[in-house]
C-alpha cells in the first residue's frame, strides 16, 4: 500500500463533505442491519442538448486520495450530534469509518464516451454511498475541464495553449484543478504558480495593463521588465493603442538583440485579434523582429481559436481563461453515480428518462486495421473481449491503492496517444447526431441482464 | 486587531496561488525601486450579453482572511528559487512578506450594480498587485454565486428555496462557497453538511433513488427510513412510478400519523413537475396528508421556478442544484481589479471596450422619499453625499481588519433589507435595457478627473 499523501488543499479528507442524506441514509442502513456489498457506478448521461462528442476521463488521484482520507473528526462526530438526527450507536461507527470499498475506474486521460462507467465502487453500502458526494463532485468536474480543453488544444492544431484561468475559476479549488486538467489534455503551460508547484506544470506568464500604467510609458515598462526577465519576457501591448505599443516593443526587442538577448513575445488582449495580429506581425517583421512570438488573450475557447485560424490570425499562442476553466458552454455535467448491483441482485431506478443499466460493469475498446478506435462496447465485468481492451482497471481494493499511483506525465501521454487514434470524424466542435457519433453499444450479456 | 482564524479549508494563504505575472511585475517593482501606494479597483464590468439586472456582493469575509494568511512559506520560495525567474534579493523580501495594505469595501450582502467598486486596495504596488488573483477569483465567484441566488429566492415568492448543488459544484471550494453565497441571499437551508458545521447554515436532505432501491419496495423503504428521522422524513417517490409512490408514501404517512408523527414532505426528481406535483397533491390530500410537503427538485432554476409556479405547481420548496451552483446562463462574471491611481497620480487604461474610470472612489445610493433605493452615484472617494449613503467601508487597516468580523447572518439580513428597499421593476429576470436598470451616475468630480 502506498500511504496516501496530505492532501495538498481542499478540504480533502472531511466526510462532511457530501450531501446529508448521504449520512441520513447511512444511518438507516446501520439501524436496519444492511451491510451487504453495493455497486455503483458513476457515468455521463447524455444530455439532449449535450455539446460534446467526446470526454477526457480526469480526477482519479485526487479522488482516491481523498477516499484514503476519509475519517470523521471529533469536531465532526460532534456536530453531528449535535443536530439530533443520529443515534449514538450510529455516530460511534462513523468514528472509526474507514473507506474499505474495492474501486475499479478509468486510467485518467483515458477518452471515453457517455453511458461508460468512469469509475466503479462496490462497498458495504454505507461507505459506497457516503462518498457519491465527492466523487461526482471531483471526477466530473476535472472530466468537464479535461474535455473542454483537448477541444481547444485540437482547435489550436500545433499552435500552444495556456491556462490563464485561475481568476475566474469558481474558487481556489477550481482554479487548481482546471490547471492540472487542462495540462492533462494537452495545454503547454499554466499561469498558476501553486498549481506549477504542486505538479510540476510548466508556468507561463506576462505583464498585467497596471504594470504598463505603473511607468511613464510603454517602452520604459517594457526596458525594464526586460533587464530583469531577459528572453523570457512577453510585453503586453494593448495598454493604449496596440500598434504604438508593437512598435515600442520592437524597439526594446532590438535594443534587447544588441545585448544577445532575443524578445519571446508580445500579447494582445483586447480589439480584433485576427486583423491585429497581422497588422502586429507586420510591425514586428518589418523592426527585424521576425523571432518575436505573438500571445493572445481575451476570449478565447475552442470555437473563436478555430474561427481565427481559419482566417489567418497571425498568432502563435492562445491564453485561455474564463471560458475554458468554467467550461461556460457546458459548465457541468450530468455525471451521476448509480447502485447497480446490491447483496445478490441487479438494481435500477426507472425514473422517466433517466434509467440506468444495472449490473456491473466492463468497458471494452476495438481498433480497426490500422489501429485506430473503432467502437467501444458496454459488458457485464467479468466478459471478456477477445479482440478488445478492457478499459476499467483496478484501482484499489479493500480500501487500498493497487499498483502505481497515477502519474500526471503518464496520464498525459496517454491521452495524446489516445487521442490520435480517435478518428478525426469524431473531434468535431460541433455536436454531432446520434449516428454520427464515435459506437458504443451494449454487449449482449449486459442486454441480457436488463 | 482580530487574529486571523485558520483558513477553514482551501488553499487559503498560499500566495502562490496567483498567476505567475504578479510575481514578475513585483520583482521588476522591487528591483526598479517602485514601492509608491497604488489603489486598485474590483468591480464588474457590464458585458454587451450580461444578464443580470443586480449583483450581490459576497465573498468579503473570506478573501479579508487570506489577504490576513498571506505568507511565502520556505518550500515556496524554494520553488520560485528553483523556476531561475527571481534573484535572491526578491526572494528575501518574500520571506517577509505581509500585506500591509487599506481596504474599502462594500459589506457581504449589499445590492451593487455594473461599474461599482466592490473593493478597492490601497497598498505598496508590489502588494496590492499580488493579490489581484485571489480577489477576483473569491470575491467574483461568491458574488456571481448570490447575485443568481437571489433570484432564485425572488421567484420563489414565499416558498423554500435549498442548496442541493455540491455535487455539480465546479470542485471542492466552489461547493462550499456557494452554498454560503446561496444562504447569504435568502436560500433556507442547503444539503452540504461541512458548510453546515463551518456556517451555522441548517442542513436538509431527503433520500436518494439508490436507498429505495435498496429494500424491496418503496414501502418498506419510507417505513425504514420514517423510523429512524421520523418527522424530518421526506421520501423520494419516483424511482418506479411517481404516482404509485405517493400512494405508498400517504400509506406510511397514515401509519406515522397514528404513532404521533407527521411526515414531512416528498420529493419528485423527474418528469413534469407542474402536473406530476398537483397529481401527488390530490393523492395525499385524498388520503388525509394534507400537511405532508412537497419538495422538487431536478433542473431548477429562477426561470423553471419562476414558470412551474405561473402554472400554479403544487410546489412547497424547490431544491436547486446544477443550474445555481455554477450560474450556468453566466458562468464567469466580467470582474476585474484594475489600478486607478499610482503614487500621486490616477491611471487607468484605454484599451477599446475595456476603459476604466480613474482614481479612488466611493459609491453613494439615494433613496426617494419612500425610502426605496433611487440611484446611486459613483463619485470620488473623499466626496461627500448630503443626502446619500455611502457604501464603500474601510474593513483593513495597514494590513489589520477595521472593527467586526462579518457576521453571515448580519449580512443575510442585510440583504434580505436592501433587496426589500430596491424597486420590484429592478429585479426582472430578463436583462433590462439600459434605461430601464437601476440609475448609476458618475459624479461631477469624478467624471472632471478622468
């Protein structure tokens, strides 16, 4: 067992937090004697006006980690007392819970597809219950943010992308975990120290319109930031008017040449980027400044980064931020955890429109000849696929970590891998009908026991 | 000076939670000498699609906190140290880093508008830049997160109107801090019981789908359940069939009411739920349940709420999740921390559609003779409004909190006050045009200094 690292932030290990029926119905379970093993699983519906084709599976360290963590407080027993809702013999088993569940899920980076589990816990009902809370709260938020920014690296095609979204992300919590998922699928670089720090994402930065203000005019704010950051510096150019402030970056940047040290770029972050970046361009070449990147920032999502490619924007990297980090065309998805098996049976709920396949579950993955994705197929756990890779892997068992703790690096490159065998077809922006979309169907033992 | 509280969760005083140009800009102050005060300005730009009419402001309490908590810890500056962006004097001056700045602010729950300062900074550059991050992500999120709450409640009317959003919460902290936001603006109750324990908020919750299914028919699941929480029972009655459900819960009702007890409520959680609650209403009511509530929930908002009661739903309290917890028809809000004025002189920056008004402000609001808010003004800070209040309040100090700590049921009451005092054609759902929102005028002396 790997022992599980502090949670770097958040409140992580509290139990409390999760819905209170969560703890109303655990006690019930405890009152009348259920104990018996439960399946859930936890999966995407399809939304009718859902927007996207395909899903990023993230989040599975941190929510594993907080399910090694989960443990009830004194503070936290006590006020639960203290709301007359539970019994003492009741508050006495939650001192000492421990999550003991086996989990099997998807290896984060991994695409998947509505339907698919993402993850399934099988516990005494109590505890797989308890953390439904989290789970969805965790893996479908960083599974939302993962999704929405593959969309945008393939929107930039080789051009780089970079999170710029932990001021409008919604919290702290937020903002660090769009940051991680957003380099899992794909950015280059986050403008989040902390989130830099904590896993070893490259940071990226520029210059804020106040830095501009501060001095007595451009080419003064930009000399100076240049003694101290060299080639490294990035000069924001819109603060008055952006083709003076192209033109005084220029002169700074052969300035800087003189000295062996070569501009990185200029931003713009406000105006029409396609026509500026051009004129931009322009200025900068015809200064010398051919080597000089252009950044730009104010906007930006998968849909206005194709759109200024395809009108021959002259940009060489996007800052994405409050578009991408709340995902604002799809700020949440309709990610739920279900019971599926309980004791010795299959269970569902028939809830008009929102029916669930019982039983639990494998997702199998077919390549055509050349490798690439072909179809994926729902089954009963312990079918086999011959020809197919099973995609849910154990990930702990008996409330312990199995194998190697994900690694971000590797979950990275699994996604780039995945994604280059998911027929093109298939990465469309725009929604695409049922028949187009990538097959996932339903094998017949799962069928037929429905 | 009230001693900082421990962050209660979250990141709280990591200063590295910051985007990676606040700490270039500060080094690039701290090696060209600049340390004069700057003020910086926090408030929401009007955007061309914005949807809202009014905002709350929120999120003060915890954000004076982290400004408190702020400090570089040893493996912080190791990892500056290690990106070879900062020399070692920068470094030194992190290690002591304290902010030390003033702050005017607008109290948790006072009704503000477009172009109004939420807050404003007034500290060393280095400073009062750093926090620019961390502002706009807390005071944004919690405002956005109240102001979609309140009208909510507004459409409403008199029924109850509860958290249920954790779950789809865009992480951790966002669940935490909109459940706060939400009872900040008038919710009853919410069903996220740390928020619970850490606010004083009441916590509710009903019983999931999953906990019917568990035992062999709905009836024998109410009966379990209804045992243990007695009158504080809702049962969920669509897992199977909704009308059937009720007949089973007005069963178990009838039998509690004969042990002395009253159930609470149902809840619905699917179909249509204008017709489906007025068909539960006559089934309950048919069999003597008249006091048994009817609680809804699934794909609220203040529109479904707003039309199901138009349509006379037999609804008593709506639980809302998805759609409030992440604002989902604006999911970022337009706000932004820019600096007005630097040393002895205003500033602002004039990029095309992004101009800020310079210089220190305060915000005045006139009532007519009702008492009822007429307009409010947006003036210079030292200026005085005869017949005016002003809003803007100093709560930091060089660095120390002003007077008391907010109190979240002293600012719940103070909006509950200002919304009561604002005019009913202010809180139209739909977008206002222009001239029909709430008057906000710039002062003459304001508007003579820029």
């Amino acid at each position: 067992m790997r022992p599980p690292d502090p949670q770097p932030f958040g409140p992580g290990g509290s139990p409390l937090l999760t819905d209170l029926y969560q703890l109303t119905m655990g006690a019930s379970y405890f009152a009348t004697g259920k104990k018996e093993p439960a399946t859930f699983s936890l999966f995407i519906r399809d939304p009718l006006h859902g927007k996207r084709n395909f899903y990023v599976a993230a989040g599975l360290d941190i929510a594993l980690r907080s399910l090694c963590d989960l443990r009830f407080s004194d503070s936290e027993v006590a006020y639960l007392k203290s709301t007359d809702l539970f019994k003492n013999d009741f508050l006495t088993y939650l001192k000492n819970f421990r999550f003991s569940g086996d989990v099997v899920a998807l290896s984060e980076g991994t695409l998947c597809f509505a339907h698919e589990p993402l993850l399934e816990v099988t516990a005494p009902i109590i505890e797989a219950q308890l953390v439904e809370t989290l789970l969805i709260n965790l893996i479908g938020f960083q599974t939302m943010i993962a999704s929405k920014a593959a969309r945008c690296v393939h929107a930039a095609k080789n051009r780089g992308v970079i999170d710029f979204g932990l001021r409008r992300a919604q919290g702290r919590d937020a903002g660090m975990l769009a940051a991680r998922a957003a380099y899992l699928a794909g950015f280059g670089a986050t403008s989040n120290v902390l989130a830099g720090k904590m896993w070893k994402i490259p940071i990226s930065g520029t210059m804020a319109h106040s830095y501009v203000t501060a001095f007595e005019n451009e080419e003064a704010a930009f000399t100076a930031f240049a003694k101290d950051f060299g080639s490294k510096s990035v000069f924001l150019i819109d603060t008055y008017d952006i083709l003076e402030g192209a033109r005084a970056a220029a002169k700074v940047a052969n300035r800087m040449r003189g000295e062996g040290r070569q501009l990185l770029g200029v931003r713009l972050d406000s105006g029409n980027m396609v026509a500026l970046s051009r004129k931009v361009r322009r200025i900068l070449d015809g200064a010398g400044c051919h080597g000089v990147k252009i950044f730009a920032s104010s906007g930006f999502d998968e849909f206005k980064i194709r759109e200024a490619l395809a009108q021959k924007a002259a940009i060489d990297a996007f800052g994405v931020g409050n578009k991408v980090t709340v995902s604002a065309d799809e700020p949440y998805l309709n990610i739920v955890y279900k019971m599926v098996h309980y004791g010795t049976r299959s269970v569902r709920k028939n809830s008009p429109g929102k029916r669930t396949l019982a039983g639990k579950k494998q997702v199998f993955r077919q390549c055509n000849r050349d490798g690439l994705f072909a179809r994926d197929i729902i089954g009963v756990r312990d079918e086999t696929g011959d020809d197919a890779r099973a995609l849910l892997e154990p990930v702990m068992r008996k409330g312990e970590w199995v194998g190697e703790r994900p690694d971000l690096e590797k979950s990275r490159s699994r996604f780039k891998t995945e994604f280059n065998l998911l027929p093109n077809q298939y990465k469309a922006l725009e929604r695409l009908p049922p028949e187009k979309r990538f097959p996932v169907a339903i094998s017949a033992s799962l069928a037929g026991q429905q």
